[in-house]
C-alpha cells in the first residue's frame, strides 16, 4: 500500500508522533493559587511530578487518545540526571523569553507517519544547565542570548548523533531504529532507556481502572490495557527492563506520602545513584524502559532495535531492515510526486524538513477548562482564587483532539491564527487534515458561545486576526485542485460557523458601531507604541487600521465562500449581498470617521496608519510605519464574471448600490469595471493607493530587506519615532531581532523582523491584483532603482527573497543559520535546518522559537510550483488585460 492510499484510512494516524516536548511550565498543568504557571511546574521537579493533562518525552510516540506513550531517554554517566525531556529556560530565566537550549531536526515523516525520522544531538559531557541560566541570567534584552553551542560543549565533537526513525508495517505494528554515533574520537559510553509508560487516567476520580506493563524476560514489555490493540514491545539489545510507577514523588515534592513505592522518578533513580529499591523487583508497573549500557569506540555508530505490536512475534526483529527500507521508499516516491516541479536539490530538501516539521509537530492537546478550575474528584480542592483565573469565562471549553502546534517547546499549545497558516502547508500533502484542523476549532467545545474563537491557552479570549475564513476558502479550493471534486459539505459546515465569529466580531470590536475595529494587538505583538490591549487614561480609543482591514478581508472571504456555495445553492446569494454590503460599508468607514470625515489613510504620506479619537471626536494619526499600514491589501477578491452571470440577484444588487449608494464604492476598487477575461476585483485599494504603499514597501531603506518585508521601516533605525500622550513620551525603534522591549514579555517583537505569516499574505495579495491588472500594471522595484516589473513578478522575486532565508548561498552558507560557522561548513550540522519564528530584518538569521514550523513551514507552500490551472480563487498564471485606474 501506498503512502497516497493510506491517506484514506485514518486508522494509519492511530499512531504519531502526538507526544509534547514540554508539559512542564503549560498553565494546563498549572493549579497554584495566583496562575503562576512557569514556577508551578518546573524542568527540574518534572521527573518526580505526574501531569494531569499530557505527556512530554523526546522524539516519543503515542495512540491518538495518549493512552500509551513511547520515549527515549539518555544518560552520558556524567548528567545530573537521565536526559527524558529537553532543557530550555522559562519565560523569566531567558533575556529574551523561553526558550529551548537543546539541538534536535526534524527530518522526515509521512502524512500517517508510515516513516518518520529525527536527529537529536546529545552532549557526551555534563549538560551545562547551570551555565546556560546563569549567563543568560546576567543579559540584558540588548545582549544575544546564550546558546548551548555558546558553552563550548561541542567544541571537541564530544556528542552523540542520535538518529530515531519510525517505520509501521501496520497501523498498530511499530518497529523503531536508533542509530547513534560517538561524533568524538575518544571511547565513550551511554545508557539508553526506551521507555513506555501509560497517561496517569486514574488518580483523578473519573475512571478507577489502572492499566499495566509488566515483563518475564529483559527483552520484551508486556502491555495491559482494555482500550489498546498494542500487546508488547519487544527490544533486540536490552540486558535488563525497569519498572516503576506513573505515580508523582510525593516525598521528594511536597514530603508527604506517595502514592507508589516506584514513583515516576524510580528509574531515574535507580540509573543516575544505583538504587535498586526505587524500581519494582517484580517487573510490573505503569511504566517501564529497557536498559542498555553500551560502549562505544571513537567514530563508532550502532544500532538498536525495538518493535511496538499488537501481536505476539516469535521472531520480531526478522525483516526489519526489509521493512524500514519498504516504508523510506514509500516516502520518498510519496515526496517525489509532490515535489515535481522543483528543479533544486536544496529545495527539495528545505521543503521535506519543513514538511517533517510540521508533521512532528502534531501533538495530543488535552484540556477541559471547566474541571481544570474546579479540581478533579480525586485530587485537593484548588483555592477559591482559581475560580476567576485566567480563562474562567471559558468553562464550555473541552479540547481532546490530535492538533498541530506552533512549535512542541516553546508553544506545546495551539494559537488559532498560526494553525490557519499551518492549514495552507498541510493542503499539499494531507488535504483531510487541513480540513479537519480548522473545523475543530469551529466545533461547540472550541468556540465560546459567543462566536468567538479561542487564542491560546494563557489568554483563550485574546484576539487573533480573523484569518479563518481566508485558511478554509484557500484549502478548500487546494483540496478540490488536488482531488478534482469539491467538498461543498466542509465548506458550507464552516461557513455555518463562521458567520457566528464574523457576527463576534462585529458586536464585540466595532464599539461604536461604524466599522472602524480595535481589536486589540491583533497577534501584532510589539508593533505598536504602546500596548493595543491597554486602556488610555483619558477615554481615548485607538483606530486600528490592521484591525479595520482584517474585518474587511474577513468580509471578502465570507462573501467568496458564499459566491461559491451559491453556485449550487442559491440560498447563499443572500449572504454574498450581506457580505458584499458589509465590505463597502467597512471601506467607506476606512475613509470617512465621524463628522470630520477623517480616514485612516493619511493623504500627506499616502500611507494607512492608527489613530487615536478623544473623546471629543478629534481624531490624531500615530505616523508610524509599520505592517499595519500594509495590511489594507489583504482585503483583496477577483471574481470571474462568469460566477456573477450565474447568480442573477447577487449582480442586480451589486449594480443597485453602484447607483443608488455611490459613497459606498466611492473610494473602493472599481469592481463594476472588468478586467480581461471579465474579471471584477473587490479591494480597499484602487490602483493609485496601491502603488503608493508599494512604493514604501519595496523601499531598501524602508520594509524590504533582502530576506523579506520587515515589519517596521528602517528609518526608525537612525531616527526613532517618539509620541507625547498625557503627558507620557513613547519610543519605537527599528529592533531587526530580538525585543529590546518587555510591552509583551518574552521574544514577541515585530519591530523590525520579517514573519513569514505576513510576507505570505503580501505575495497572496499582490497575486490577486496582478490577476486583475494586466502585466502593464508596473511599479518600481526596488524602489529608487529605476527598474519596474510587474505584479506577479515582485510577487515571485518576494518568494524568493523568503526562499533565501533557508537555501545555500554561493558561499555554501544559509542565512538562518547566522553567526555560527559550525552551522555553516558542518557537515554534520549544515544541512540540518531549523525553521524559527521570524529572521532578523537584515542578515535573515533565525530569531525567536527554533522549531517554529508552524507558520514558518509556509515556505513549503512558497517552494511549491504553482498549480497549472486554478489553485484557489483565481488561477496564477493567467494574464487579464490591463484596466486603468
């Protein structure tokens, strides 16, 4: 069977790689009194203390309901302790936020994880994990942080390559491979521990029944539990099995009883100070690993093998190589179909690694607020303070589901405008499961009652640009490319829903009813003068020009779902009307707030910015150019007049309001006016405007770097923007890489970097437009170089800039990687590549999050050959005639 056939049967993602990074520091696992989540649970206190809601391990595996869960542990003989999760610093130890001080890569998986494979490189030394808190400790937000590469602690090779791959032979029938190198050219030696251990379900008093493992000989784990078709794990090397419980280490936490005379920490014990009593002399428990002592000479790489089945094998272990080698070929012929088309080896293999990351980074996410606040049963009552801690207005809340995540270390919990980006990526190579994430989140235990959709767990009621609509219209015309037929039930499903998060929006982020939106910091995080999210002292509101744009794209979206659906029912006419008017309705008030008809749009600078209304109607523009001002041009929609011909009510209304409701459309597109092949373009932004915020993006010495769009102009490098209100002065300064600036906490900062989730939109957008506009629609590029090229083409050199980031100069060196040269002529590191958060505004290293293939796996989508015909609303390739503004 192929990979492409098994797409079809879930049963193949029975199991993945659905286990965390991190569970420790979550607030899901956070049940102290004030919500201080980071110090609840630690890095340190995590090998004693059973967790409530989900498991952490590295490179581990688990069922998609985290019944049963397989990890590997390490232990050099010189660790503090046995290496089971990986080390990173909080949000208050780092100088700029959390962040993980470990160095893993993911390399490979299928969409089914059929094949996965990973590299983790594990330091031969003692882990510097008191070096690496305390000098970042001693940084301040200026200074770069301090790298585990920057402890010297691979100066020597004095590591081990640890390769862990995943082949099934069925859907319950694992076998796994680790192949581990001595790098450095002194003996050495390691202890390996796979491990299995079952989710602790039974300590809080739902659901008595305690499952168990339990083993007769040192090469095989018997496993018992009514639910799973796993019945034992078998290892060819292992000279012993340890046994203990998934119980918490009272004693040693809180010196009160425990639970379990094994607790969680009993093998860790046993291996790290020899003590026999800390595991169960009779071989049962609810976890357990297999124990390998092994040697290994200078430049030595072994192997060693383990099979997790749901049957009983004589001999597990035959074929194994056969097997492995079967599933490696189906991915690579499963790859090969995706990536024809793409002529660089180097793309090739940036795209596989972003794909791999995306696919690892799907996670079991467990967490009912509503028990969560409360207490369980079987556990001590939370304080009464818990009762109005953060998400408290979330009770309905019950999230159970395997979903993608930004990043497994620094974001082991969902943000609902990332996944919309992750969607995009994963319509390429599993089109169901794009499908499937975003509709989750349009289900009844995700979204509040009121429509709105949940951000993230430390603020579920935090506001996320509404991107959702956009996310479900563009994979489901992906989907239909793919598959050659429309699934109209998702898209009519979420649409049904959606309607209720547009209604949100507009009851809850237009406080004065005239379609100009807050919104708050809109996932924008550092990108204002203050915090978006604040309260001014003297009434003051903040008009949000991104907030207003998002609303009008949201609009446009809706009303292209509802054209389509319309197509096969004309019930939806009426909503495309709706969403029509409500578009122009949000344009006009771009242009025309309150009696001074003030607009966003600052006719001085030709550029969108936010301004602040007094109380007394007076309006002030903030002149600070940043991303906002370029957001205007994601409310972009082209539409064949072909679909306006066949939907009579809909264009005998949009034709009404072009007489009868002129200022409407006055400052808008001219949409009446088709272009070739009769298209009708939808925009906030007629021809000129457009040139004039191109102008300024397609600026060196403004946003466009050669890695990208920055999020804020340059000029304010040499010459910061500063604002006097009430009294208060307020300094923004182009920072290209990390914040200087705590108004977020941690590494937010969108003051300068360039993010991929932005840059992909701006390339979607100028997309759109040149397929209206006809290839005479020219614009200098770069600004100030006298040469113009046509929309799609700055679309194409923009994607390429991005493409830069990650791909080999003619030096051999990639960007992202930055200033370490052993990242760059390495060959055991040069290759390997890591897919950050955002990339310094001018050198295009990686910043922030290190394994944030979320919304960075994007560059998937943008390495991607554009599909021949239509990919989504409009195809890429044809070329209307020009229409003049």
């Amino acid at each position: 069977m192929t990979e492409k056939q098994r797409l079809s049967d879930v049963t193949w993602k029975k199991w993945g790689p659905y286990v965390s990074n991190r569970e420790w520091g979550l607030v899901r696992e956070d049940y102290s009194a004030n919500g201080d989540a980071w110090n609840y649970t630690t890095h340190d206190t995590a090998e004693a203390k059973t967790y409530r809601w989900g498991e952490e391990g590295i490179c581990g595996i688990c069922d998609d309901w985290q019944k049963l869960v397989f990890s590997v542990g390490f232990w050099n003989k010189k660790d503090k302790m046995v290496k089971e999760r990986f080390f990173g610093l909080t949000n208050g130890q780092g100088n700029h936020g959390e962040d993980v001080k470990e160095y893993f890569y993911y390399l490979d998986s299928t969409p089914t994880h059929s094949y996965m494979k990973m590299l983790y490189k594990y330091p031969q030394n003692a882990f510097p994990y008191e070096d690496l808190l305390k000098t970042n400790a001693e940084r301040n937000k200026n200074e770069a942080e301090y790298e585990l590469i920057d402890t010297g602690i691979f100066d020597q090779n004095e590591y081990f390559d640890i390769f862990i791959e995943y082949a099934k032979e069925s859907q319950n029938d694992i076998l796994v491979k680790l192949t581990i190198t001595n790098k450095s050219e002194k003996e050495t030696s390691l202890i390996i521990l796979p491990t299995l251990w079952f989710r602790n379900t039974w300590n809080w008093g739902y659901d008595d029944y305690k499952p168990q493992l339990s083993s007769e000989e040192a090469t095989s784990i018997k496993v018992q539990h009514k639910d799973l078709d796993v019945k034992i794990v078998y290892s060819k090397q292992s000279v012993k099995t340890l046994f203990c419980d998934n119980e918490t280490n009272n004693e040693k936490l809180y010196y009160s009883p425990s639970i379990s005379r094994y607790c969680k920490d009993g093998i860790n014990d046993f291996v790290i100070n020899h003590n026999s009593s800390a595991v169960n002399p009779n071989d049962v428990g609810t976890k357990a690993s297999f124990y390998i002592d092994e040697d290994f000479k200078p430049l030595e790489t072994k192997t060693f093998e383990f099979r997790i089945s749901d049957k009983e094998l004589d001999e597990p272990f035959n074929g194994f190589e056969e097997i492995f080698g079967k599933k490696k070929k189906e991915s690579d012929e499963f790859y090969d179909e995706i990536q024809e088309g793409i002529q660089s080896d180097d793309e090739k293999l940036i795209q596989r690694q972003a794909f791999a990351g995306l696919l690892w980074n799907k996670m079991y996410y467990h967490y009912n607020v509503q028990k969560w606040l409360k207490g369980d049963p079987g556990e001590v009552r939370p304080p009464k303070s818990r009762q109005e801690i953060r998400n408290y207005d979330w009770k309905h809340l019950n999230n159970e589901h395997i979903i993608s995540m930004p990043d497994k270390w620094e974001y082991p919990w969902y943000a609902t405008w990332d996944l919309a980006f992750h969607a995009i990526s994963f319509s390429l190579i599993d089109p169901d499961f794009a499908k499937y994430q975003l509709k989750l989140f349009l289900f009844e235990w995700y979204m509040h009652p009121n429509g709105q959709l949940p951000a993230y767990e430390w603020d579920f009621s935090d506001v996320n640009p509404p991107v959702h609509a956009w996310a479900t219209f563009k994979v489901f015309k992906i989907d239909e490319y793919l598959k050659g037929k429309p699934d109209l039930q998702f898209l009519e499903s979420a649409f049904q829903k959606l309607l209720m998060n547009f209604t949100w929006w507009v009851n809850k982020k237009d406080k004065n009813g005239n379609n100009i939106f807050e919104g708050g910091f809109l996932g924008l995080d550092n990108i204002g003068v203050f915090d978006r999210n604040s309260t001014l002292p003297n009434g003051e509101q903040l008009e949000q020009a991104d907030g207003t744009s998002w609303m009008a794209m949201f609009a446009l979206n809706m009303m292209r779902i509802a054209l389509e659906l319309a197509l096969y029912n004309p019930v939806y006419e009426e909503m495309a009307m709706k969403f029509f008017e409500h578009f122009l309705s949000i344009a006009h008030s771009l242009d025309n707030m309150g009696d001074e008809n003030f607009g966003l749009w600052d006719e001085e600078d030709e550029f969108f910015y936010d301004a602040i209304a007094s109380s007394d109607g007076n309006h002030m523009y903030m002149k600070l150019r940043t991303i906002v001002g370029l957001i205007p041009m994601f409310a972009v929609e082209v539409i064949d007049d072909e679909v306006i011909e066949k939907l009579p009510n809909f264009k005998k209304r949009m034709y009404w309001v072009l007489e009868n409701k002129p200022e409407l459309a006055a400052l808008v597109s001219h949409w009446e006016v088709k272009g070739k092949d009769s298209k009708h373009l939808l925009s906030l932004l007629r021809g000129h405007r457009l040139k004039r915020l191109l102008y300024r993006m397609l600026d060196p010495n403004e946003f466009l770097s050669e890695y990208g769009v920055r999020a804020l102009s340059k000029v304010y490098e040499q010459n910061p923007y500063t604002i006097n209100l009430n009294g208060i002065d307020y300094t923004v300064k182009y920072t290209p890489a990390e914040s200087d600036s705590g108004l977020f906490g941690g590494n937010s900062n969108w003051r300068g970097p360039i993010w991929f989730p932005i840059n992909f939109l701006i390339i979607e957008s100028l997309q759109s437009f040149f397929f209206y506009y006809s290839p005479d629609f020219m614009i200098e590029y770069p600004t100030g170089s006298g040469n113009y090229s046509n929309l799609e083409q700055i679309a194409d050199a923009l994607s390429r800039r991005l493409a830069k980031i990650f791909l080999k100069d003619e030096k051999g060196n990639r960007p992202v990687n930055g200033q370490y040269p052993r990242f760059q002529t390495d060959p055991d590191f040069k290759d390997y590549v890591l897919f950050y958060e955002y990339f310094h505004g001018d050198s295009g290293r990686g910043v922030g999050a290190s394994h944030q293939t979320g919304w960075t796996g994007l560059i998937s989508k943008i390495l991607q050959p554009k599909f021949p015909k239509k990919e989504i609303a409009e195809s890429e390739t044809e070329k209307p005639e020009d229409v003049k503004e």
